[in-house]
C-alpha cells in the first residue's frame, strides 16, 4: 500500500483535484435537471441542449467581446452572464411554448417531446457554430496556474478549475438551499414539489411557478455550459454526454433533493476522475456503476423520499 | 379497428414488396425499418404496462454482435437470428430481474444505464470488438443455401416480413391474454392487481424478456442488412430512436410499430439526402408535430380515417 502510494500519490492528487472541478460542473447542470423535474414532473432531455448552447454562446461571446478589447480579468463574469442570458431566452420561450402544451400529457409523451427538441437543438447547433471544435480559454488563462502542494511535492493546477468552479458550485448549493428554504418564492417552489394538486388548491399560481423554475434551471444548465468552455475544446456531442450523466445523477440522489444532487456529483466526479487516471476503459462506466449500486440499497435514490402507493 | 389489422397488414406488406421489387434501394431501408419495426414492437409491450425504457438499443446491439461475433462460426442467418433472440432474452432476464423491480422514471433511466455500460463497453475493448470501427458481417448462408448477394438480400427481407408477421401476431394475442390484460393493469394501479394475487412484477418481468428477445432479433436482422455493427447501435440516442418509432407509430396497435418505422426510415432518408446537416431538425420538428397535433401516430389517423374511431 505504502509503495502504490510512492508510485501513484501524485497521479491520485490529480485525480482528485480533477474529481473536484468537474462535479462542480456535473452538480450545476444537475441540479438544474433535479429542480426542473421536482416541480414540472418532466425529465428534460433536452436540458443537454441548454449546456451545448451555453458553453457556444459563451465562448462566442468571450470572443467577440476580446476582440473589443475586454480586459481578461472580466471574462469569468462575462461566462456567468452569458449563461444567464441564454437561459433568461431559451428557457421563457421552451416554456411557454412547448412544455406548457403537454402537462397533462402521459410522462412518456413529455418525455419524446423534449427528447424531440434535444434533435432540433443538436442540428441548430450545428448550423449555427459548425462542427469545427471551438476554443477560448482566456477566463481559465487570465487567473494562471497554482502548485497545490501533496505529500512532499507539488501538483501544477489551474486556479480556475481549483477555485473558480467548485467555489461557484458551492455558492449556488447554499445559495439554493438558502432560496428554496428561506424566501417566500422557495417556500412556494418546494410546495409544488411536494404536492402540486394542494399547493394549487391554496392558491399558488402553478404556472408562474413552473415558468419560474424552468427559466432558472435554463439558466443552471447554461451555467455549466459556460463555466465548462474555457476547459476543453467545444464539438457538436457535449450536450448528448452531458445529459445521460445528468440522468444518472438525479435518479442516485433522488428526484428533487438539491444536496443529495450535491453529494452524487462529487462521487461520480471523483469516480471518473480516479478511473479517468487508474482504468480510463471505465471512465463512462463509473457513474452508471455507482448509480446502480446506489438503487440496489436505496431503491428511491440516496436521498429520495418514498412515495406511498395508491389503492 | 382491431379486425381490420390483419387485412391492413397484408395490404402494408404487399406494398412492401412492391415497392422493394421497383426500387432496390428501398429494399434495404424497408429490411431495416422491418427490423427495427419488430424491435419496436417490445417497446409497445412495455409501453402496455405504462413504463418506458430509455436503453432498449441495449438488446438491438447485443443482438447484431452475437451475429457479427458468431457468424465465422455459426456461418447461417437462421441460426444466428435464434441465437441472437435466445442470447438477448438471457440477458434480458438478467437485466430484466433488477429493472423491474422498478418503475417509471428509475425504470426508464436504469435501463438507460445498462445500455450507456454496454455501449462504453463496445467502444472500450478494442482488441474483442474493434471499437468504434465496428466489424463487418459477410453475406452468409440462408438455411444451409449459399446464395449471392441480390438473392441473399431479398431472402433477409422475406425473412423479416415474416418474421414481422409472426411477430404481430403472436403479441395480438398476447396482448389480449390475461397476461396481457394484466399487463396494461399494471399503468392503470399495480397495488389492485397484487391485491387480486396477480403477481405484477413477474407479469412485467415475462414482457420484459420477450421485449428483449424482440430487440435482438431487430438487431440480428439489422446487423444482416448493413452488414457492419457498430457501437453506436446501443447508444442512447438509438433508444430513444425506438420510443419516438413507438410514439410516431402509435402505440394503439400492432401495426403501429411497423407503420412508425417505415415512415421514420423514409423521412430519415430524404432528410439526410436533402438537407445532409439538418436530418435531426426535420425528424425531430415531425415527432412534435405528431405528439401535438396526431396524438394517436399514425395508427390512430388511419383508425380515423377508417371511420372506427377507437385505436384499441
């Protein structure tokens, strides 16, 4: 033990370092899929579409607006605003459009119909940024690189992955829980979560509700999306990985739970990770592994609440 | 509606044929939207009992790599369709004992995940499976007659018709079976039909091994037809190929499934002909536009059109 660790300590700091950044990133697009699905009862595939579109939109406009000479310490906030911006569009417009059409549809069907809009969104996509990858990585650049030091030595890593992304994670868990638990919008959100027909019946205006939360896991979804761009190249297919892993998250963590969504991210971020460096063969296998190790022991997902069956 | 399906049929298949004799090419695309048709229809079975599975490109794919696998072994398209059907309802009995013990979204999502597995899988072991490359499958002996290319392509078509045939057949009668019934009781409210001693989640498990065996028999005569498997074939967006075949079908009826398929092949077609980087657009726009505004597919308007009214 104490010589694998001689040999393979570095290559494990790494793969932890890693595992943090990108659950950070896996928890934003989630727990927007989990907050969706918890109020509207839909699983948005096309929730993978609003990632792909973020992270484009982003580094379009990161390049666009360096080219007029924006300083590199304003491109982390220019990400965060794009992402904002593109859910603030999409979101009302899939909305009120398309998803308010079929709530009372059978799950299978609104399950189609995002699917179907995930298709159109792949090609439009494709049309709008072609299929050449696109880079810009001048937010990850700008904040340089730090020696994170373990065990006797030191790890190079980038401030941005380090700080930037599980730090805005973070903020966006307390900031939820604060929000759902704490305001009067939150405590009406998570009345409809929890029993939509009695919510109504009190008086709540579902609908605003609905608008309301799909906008804002829009706006999650984008986010990823966003903050995901500076660290690797974009191709058409990031939307289409992004979202099966999404899926896996929210059925572990349970439908609904914001920290449960919180706790998966991290282990199916670090369980990639560490296979990512150990056995990449398994690196798409990890999480759908852990999920279904997690459903033989909970089949209600780790924080899921179980229903009570009707007669 | 339901006693007109079998002249239906006949009338579909003739056309079928007709349309394979005047235009080669669609003799391959018709091959395959019969196969997928029949994977299809095992989606329509899980459909019945109100879940959907969004991995059932788990069992296609299995299916075409047990041909593509055993064919230098095996070297016969009869016997390797049994054995891709019998190796897929194994596996589906495998599969099938821990997805069923859950429903709905957990249904549809663990399935997802067998699919996702198998899928990195193929991709990963390069040595076994060629990864993304896939492999080639040879034109191959029909029932013991070596045949050449034309007479071999037209003899996987008639095989699928038939097999399609059977296929439609066997399940309308399943279907209207107490196990069958038992089936759509499970959407309707499991706990009553426990409390009547009906065991539901054998009843589910029984449909979900037969779906399976559909799947790889789909996928067998796929892997016949294309004669090259890749792992693309379980990817999830190839799941969810099938549930939109199901949807756009309708899931009303036997027929609907191959109905479903054979539009989805066609428009799939002139859409990647006509506008190469935007095929997904257009099937995408037509499956809204069927869930919006033709919610029984295309089996509920030829029922409407037929004056019945009912699609059941």
């Amino acid at each position: 033990m104490a010589e694998w660790f001689q040999d393979n300590g570095l290559l494990l700091g790494l793969a932890l370092l890693d595992g943090l950044s990108s659950a950070g990133l896996i928890f934003l697009v989630a727990v927007g899929l989990n907050l969706v699905f918890g109020v509207l009862r839909i699983i948005n595939v096309a929730h993978g579409s609003l990632y792909a579109i973020g992270a484009y939109s982003a580094a379009s406009i990161g390049i666009f607006l360096s080219g007029l000479g924006l300083p590199d310490w304003a491109a982390v906030p220019t990400l965060i605003l794009s992402a904002a911006l593109v859910g603030a569009i999409l979101g009302p417009l899939i909305e009120r459009f398309l998803l308010r059409r079929i709530y009372a549809q059978e799950e299978v069907v609104q399950l189609l119909v995002t699917f179907a809009l995930f298709m159109i969104l792949e090609d439009v996509q494709k049309l709008i940024w072609g299929v050449q990858p696109i880079h810009h990585d001048t937010a990850m650049r700008a904040l340089g690189t730090i020696d994170v030091p373990f065990g006797a030595d030191f790890i190079p890593f980038t401030n941005y992955q380090l700080f930037v992304l599980p730090g805005i994670a973070i903020v966006t868990l307390v900031g939820l829980a604060l929000f759902l638990r704490r305001t009067l919008t939150g405590r009406v959100i998570v009345a409809v979560t929890t029993d939509r027909e009695a919510a109504s019946a009190m008086g709540i205006d579902a609908a605003k509700i609905f608008l309301l939360t799909f906008t804002f896991g829009a706006m999650l979804a984008a986010l990823g999306g966003a903050l995901s761009s500076p660290t690797a190249a974009l191709v058409p297919g990031i939307g289409a990985q992004t979202i099966v892993l999404s899926f896996a998250v929210v059925a572990t963590a349970g439908l609904g739970q914001i920290e449960g969504a919180a706790l998966t991210s991290l282990m199916m971020g670090l369980g990639r990770s560490i296979a990512v460096y150990f056995e990449p063969e398994l690196e798409v296998v990890v999480p759908y592994i852990i999920m279904v190790l997690v459903l033989l022991v909970r089949p209600q997902g780790l924080f899921g609440v179980i229903e009570t069956r009707r007669v | 509606m339901r006693r007109y399906e079998p002249i239906l049929a006949l009338v579909l298949a003739a056309a079928m044929i007709t349309a394979a004799i005047m235009a080669p090419w669609l003799r391959f695309v018709l091959t395959i939207a019969l196969a997928k048709g029949i994977a299809v229809v095992g989606i329509l079975l899980l459909l019945r009992a109100g879940q959907v599975s969004f991995g059932h490109a788990l069992y296609v794919a299995f299916g075409a790599y047990v041909v593509a696998f055993l064919a230098p072994r095996l070297n016969d398209a009869v016997l390797l369709l049994a054995a891709a059907a019998v190796g897929a309802g194994i596996l589906g009995l495998l599969i099938g004992l821990f997805v069923t013990r859950y429903r709905q979204i957990f249904f549809g999502m663990l399935n997802l995940a067998m699919s996702m597995v198998f899928y990195s899988l193929l991709e990963k072991l390069y040595h076994i499976t060629h990864g993304s490359d896939g492999i080639r499958v040879e034109v191959m002996p029909v029932a013991g007659q070596a045949l050449d290319r034309v007479a071999y392509e037209w003899s996987i078509f008639g095989i699928a018709l038939a097999l399609a045939f059977t296929v439609g057949l066997l399940v309308r009668l399943y279907l209207s079976s107490p196990m069958g019934e038992a089936l759509a009781g499970i959407k309707t409210r499991e706990t009553r039909l426990e409390f009547m001693g009906v065991p539901a989640r054998g009843v589910l498990l029984s449909a979900y091994v037969m779906s399976a065996m559909l799947g790889g028999i789909g996928g067998a005569i796929i892997a016949m037809t294309s004669r090259h498997v890749t792992p693309l074939l379980a990817y999830w967006t190839s799941s969810g190929e099938l549930v939109f075949i199901a949807i756009l079908g309708g899931a009303g009826g036997v027929l609907g499934p191959f109905l479903g398929a054979a539009a989805f092949e066609l428009v799939r077609i002139y859409a990647a002909a006509s506008f190469a980087d935007a095929w997904q657009l257009i099937l995408g726009s037509v499956l809204l536009l069927v869930i919006l505004f033709a919610p029984g597919g295309l089996w509920g308007m030829a029922a409407r059109l037929l004056g019945k009214g009912g699609t059941r």
